[in-house]
C-alpha cells in the first residue's frame, strides 16, 4: 500500500493504479473538443486517458491537496499520446496529485505504464467502423499482451459503442487482474472509424 500526503485530514492511501486508455474517436464523436485530438491534425485511436489510484477497499482518492499544475512541465511526449492539455491538467488535479509524485513523475509513470500495453491490431489506425463485442475485445488485449493476466483488462461501452479499456496495474506499474472487469458482455458494440 503507498501512503501519500500527510495532510490536513486522514492521511490517503491507494494500492494500485488504473490505467484508462479512451478510444479517441468515440470521444470526439460526441464532444465539442477542439484539442489536437478532435481537430483532425492527426489520427488517434486508443489515447491514454489517465492513470488513476485505486484503493482495494473504500473510496479511490480523487482531488488531493498537492502543487498546483504546472503546464511548462507538459513534455511533447506526453501530449503525443494524451493530446488534450486540458485533459492533461484535469488528470494531474484528479488523480496525479494523490499519487505521492510530483508532476513530472506522475506523469512519466503514466508514459511508461501506457507504453506497456501493447494495442492489438484490430484498434491500431487506420480502422474502420467495425461490430464486435466487450468480451472480444478483452480477449484481443489479453492476445496481444500474453504476459498480463488475462483479466487484467476491463471494457467501458455505452450499450452501443466501445469508450475505454481499462487496464489494471499495481503500484508499481506490474499488470494484475483486474477487481471490477467492465462489460464482458457478448452484446454487439460499435467501434468507431478512425477519423
């Protein structure tokens, strides 16, 4: 278990991390985001969402007191694969703050873990709009990343079309199985096209 700041108040802690890799063409499809995401500069599938803490037990810390975001420190790297700095800045004040690391750690973290995955062919750009199922995509991670368990996936859908997949990570960054596995549903989803 790490602890994190002894603030004002219960001291947090979290046992692991949640990994969100969001399908970016599904976001853009229903939002108003001008970021390089949705302008169109650029195809993106899978984006890194966030890495979130995550208690075995209890409420996930969110919102922690820590040091105000800083935008100088957002590295090009991180913008090629999370385009969004508001996105950016939304994650460190959520979720990197009550991670123990400062910015640049968590955030490197972030790189690493989302560089661990390995985004199976079916989701790599260009694609095109496809039907599949929540638990056919779990098998497809689980295919392409034999050294994770194979519950380390997890599938966030609408009841129509994917959003995320999930990826369960202990504290230090090693895949495990995940405690809540999404949809496993064998109900047809819609991925979106690749813009």
């Amino acid at each position: 278990m790490i602890l994190l700041c002894a603030c004002a108040g219960p001291v947090r802690s979290f046992d692991s991390y949640l990994l969100s890799l969001s399908w970016s063409p599904q976001h853009c499809a229903g939002s108003s985001d001008s970021s390089a995401e949705c302008d169109g500069s650029r195809q993106y599938g899978f984006v890194l969402h966030g890495l979130w803490p995550e208690a075995a037990r209890g409420r996930s810390p969110q919102h922690c007191p820590g040091p105000a975001f800083d935008p100088s420190g957002v590295t090009s790297e991180l913008r090629s694969i999370m385009p969004g700095d508001r996105l950016i800045e939304h994650e460190w004040i959520t979720h990197g703050a009550c991670s123990g690391l400062s910015q640049a750690e968590y955030f490197g973290a972030a790189a690493r873990a989302y560089r661990l995955v390995k985004i199976p062919p079916a989701f790599q750009p260009p694609v095109t709009r496809a039907e599949t199922t929540p638990a056919s995509v779990r098998r497809q991670f689980a295919d392409a990343n034999p050294d994770f368990p194979g519950d380390a996936f997890a599938v966030k859908d609408d009841g129509r079309f994917l959003e995320e997949v999930r990826v369960c990570l202990t504290a230090d960054l090693k895949p495990r199985g995940c405690d809540h596995p999404g949809d496993t549903r064998d109900i047809a989803i819609v991925v979106r096209p690749v813009r």
